[in-house]
C-alpha cells in the first residue's frame, strides 16, 4: 500500500514540510561520508527558511495547550487507558517545556556564524561551493567523520524543540480520523462535505496501481482524480476503477 497526505491549511503544510526535512537532516548526519554531510548542511539551510516563515514556536505552543486541555477532560473515561493518557501528556508537557527554553528568534545562532551564512549564499549558485569557491569549506569536508557529525549535531540542536512538537501535533492529527472505503470510478470521486471540516487528508491505495492522486477540496465539496503515472506525457486521467482509504484529520 502507498498512501498520501494532503494538508489542507498552510500551518499543517508547514509541519509536513519540517517533518519531511528533519528526517531527511537526520538520515544524513548519521551516514559517514562527506558528500552525506554536504546534503545534511544544505537540509539544515531549508530547515532554518521554513521555520522562518511563521510564527511557528507560537503556534505549536498554543495547538499542544488546546491539545492538553482536550486529553485532560478524558480523565476518568473508562474506555480510555489512563496509562497512555497520561504518556501523551507527559509528551505534550516536555515538548511545550522545550519550547519554551527556546529563547530568540528561531535559527538565529545560525544566522550569526558567518561561516554558515557565506556557505548558503553560495549553495544558491549551481556548483557554487566548490573547493576554489569555498576553500574553508572544503578543509571541513575532509575532517574526520566524528567531527563533521559533532559540528552539525551541535548546529541542528537548537532547533530540536521544534521537531518535538510538530511530531506530537501531527501524530494527534493523524490519529484523528478514521477510515472510510470509497471506489474512485474511472479515475473520478467526488463528494459533498456537508459542513465537515479537515486540516488534512489521508489517501491509501494498492501500491501497484499505476495511478497518482490528485485532490481539489473546500468546505463543499472534495474532488479527487487519479492521474496515470506517465513520467514522460502529458497528464492523463487514469480511466479505470480505483479502491482507496480515505481519513479525514482533524485536531
């Protein structure tokens, strides 16, 4: 099965984007060569653009407050295990402490290191952090695995709190909804929303099926078309029946 996940606001596509970009720096950092290294310092570029953008640690801090309040209120259910509820909050808890440890604007230590910054203008060039380009740079890469790992460990550090929370925000999210069964015929689905609200959408289908999602979707209605997996032409809808999952997220 392959599914995807289609936000629907643009603070749930920043968590996605961040989400998507932590696992990639992480991947990196911990493989040994320099090249991997390079890639790490470039996701940690991105990294610190898109956190960038929003007022990102205050919105998490609110979202996990409204989180904590909701959970809290389903004390004393008895078809809720308290052991797990009260995992979730102590989660909740660390995560919103972290946070708010974080003192500055977001990824400014990184902005401050000019060595850095010299390095990201130049990775905006195409092959613009070449050796003759950046010969300090290029010493770096031939250090010692540890050391290069070490350095950017110490540089994606401070922006942690923030992965801590999205990753509790969008597990709550994904954990809100369930799984409904559809039939998309000859590639087409449509349907009324009736007033429900989403902030994201969950897509499940057979991963051998040569067909790619596409969705349009507001408070009225949700389209979805299958486009067939053409890499080359033009796109073209993909004219069969297809079965899928669908889960509607909400917080």
């Amino acid at each position: 099965m392959i599914s995807y996940e289609f936000p629907l606001n643009e603070r749930i596509r920043t968590l996605l984007r961040l989400e998507d970009l932590y696992d990639r720096i992480t991947h990196f950092i911990e493989r040994g060569t320099s090249d991997d290294h390079h890639a790490a310092l470039g996701v940690l570029f991105e990294i610190l653009e898109v956190a960038s953008r929003a007022d990102l640690k205050a919105d998490l801090l609110q979202e996990m407050e409204r989180q904590k309040r909701m959970l809290t209120a389903l004390r004393n259910n008895p078809e809720i295990s308290e052991d797990a509820l009260d995992s979730v909050l102590d989660q909740i808890e660390h995560a919103n402490n972290e946070l708010l440890a974080m003192n500055g604007k977001i990824g400014q230590h990184l902005r401050e290191n000019e060595w850095l910054m010299s390095i990201k203008q130049r990775a905006c060039i195409p092959g613009g952090t070449c050796e003759f380009d950046l010969p300090s740079y290029h010493f770096w890469q031939q250090q010692d695995t540890a050391l290069r790992r070490n350095y950017l460990r110490a540089w994606l550090g401070p922006l942690l709190p923030l992965r801590e929370g999205l990753s509790i925000v969008l597990k709550l999210l994904r954990e809100g909804g369930k799984a409904h069964h559809y039939t998309a015929h000859h590639g087409n689905f449509q349907q009324m929303q009736g007033g429900r609200i989403a902030q994201m959408l969950r897509i499940t289908l057979d991963d051998k099926l040569p067909c790619i999602p596409e969705i349009s979707a507001n408070k009225y209605a949700l389209n979805i078309r299958f486009i067939a997996a053409n890499y080359a032409a033009k796109t073209t809808l993909f004219d069969q029946d297809v079965a899928f999952d669908l889960i509607f997220c909400s917080l």
